[in-house]
C-alpha cells in the first residue's frame, strides 16, 4: 500500500498537481471543478 501511495505523489510531483485546497478552491468550487470530467465523459 505504501508503494502504491509513494507512486501516486511522485506522479503527482512530475505534473505539478496541487491540492485545491492550495489553489485557494472552496470544496464546493473544487466539486464544480473536478464535474467537468463527468460532463465530457472521462468519468
């Protein structure tokens, strides 16, 4: 599990992800922002 975890960030740490928390997001914007993925279909 702790592989699988240590992937993830480093992933995340290759493309620049930031929490959007960070991004200075409310969770109610971070939703909005992420439902995009659903109305395209990648979801």
């Amino acid at each position: 599990m702790q592989a699988g975890f240590e992937m993830i960030t480093r992933f995340a740490d290759a493309v620049g992800a930031t929490p959007h928390s960070k991004q200075g997001l409310t969770r109610a914007q971070a939703i909005a922002h992420e439902g995009r993925f659903f109305d395209i279909g990648y979801a």
